[in-house]
C-alpha cells in the first residue's frame, strides 16, 4: 500500500505486531499468555539444592560474555534455575514492509510475520502456545 494513499489510514502491520509483541511478557519476564504455566511444576527444595550443588559461577558466567547482568526471563528465579527448568517463549523471527535493496519509503507493509517458540514445556509440549495464543485477548492486555 502507497504510503501517499493510505499512510494514517490504515493500520501499519509492523507498528501493530510491535505492539502485540511488547505484550508478550509482563515486567517480571513472564510470559503473559493464558494458562502458559498450568502444567509446569515449580522445583523441589531437593531439586534447587542439587542445582546450586552443580557449584555453577553465575558471575564467572557474565565475566565470559562480557554482562554485568543476567536480565533474561523470569525475575524471580536464579540464572540456572530459569535455564534448567523454567519454560520460555522466544523471539526467533520478525519481518515486514519493503525487503529489498536501498530504502522504500512510500509502502505501509499490510504484514509482519513473525517466528515464536516456546521450550522448556512440560513433555516438551512445543503447542502449547499456540493452543492459548489468542488474538482476541490483545485488547485485554494479554494472550
């Protein structure tokens, strides 16, 4: 769609995928889809000794790569804990508008694909986001 015709005037795909993706997880790092979490089992106290047992070095980690700080996923839990045994949604793809060489700035993209995976469910159920990702919460605030 020309920019010149229907810029403003109709929804831009990639402003609304943006959007809809900065809802995906809540301040914490939850992810924020309906009954993501229903079916997995938080950690015994047996299990995080046997964990924090492995004697993994979180700051020997970030001095690796260079960090100051492991920020991913859920807030609430230890770096090894959300790696080891928390699920997660990722972000592996996202595109949309003009693809080609050089700059394009008359066309409002009318799509914006984009690529999520869930791991770390429980079975390894990868569906399971798929099953209550649903559109018609957006307007809720979440999925």
């Amino acid at each position: 769609m020309h920019s010149g015709m229907f810029g403003e005037g109709v929804q831009n795909a990639n402003h609304l995928l943006v959007l809809l993706l900065s809802t995906l997880h809540d301040a914490n790092g939850k992810v924020n889809i309906n009954q993501f979490y229903d079916d997995v089992l938080e950690l015994t106290e047996f299990e995080k000794e046997q964990i924090k047992a492995l004697g993994f070095d979180e700051e020997e980690l970030k001095k690796s790569l260079s960090l100051t700080e492991l920020t991913g996923g859920e807030t609430n839990y230890p770096y090894y804990e959300k790696i080891s045994s928390r699920p997660t949604l990722e972000l592996n793809g996202i595109w949309g508008g003009f693809q080609g060489e050089g700059t394009k700035t008359a066309v409002v993209p009318n799509d914006s694909p984009v690529v999520l995976m869930g791991f770390g469910l429980p079975d390894e159920n990868l569906h399971a986001p798929n099953e209550h990702f649903n559109l018609e919460n957006f307007d809720k605030g979440g999925f």
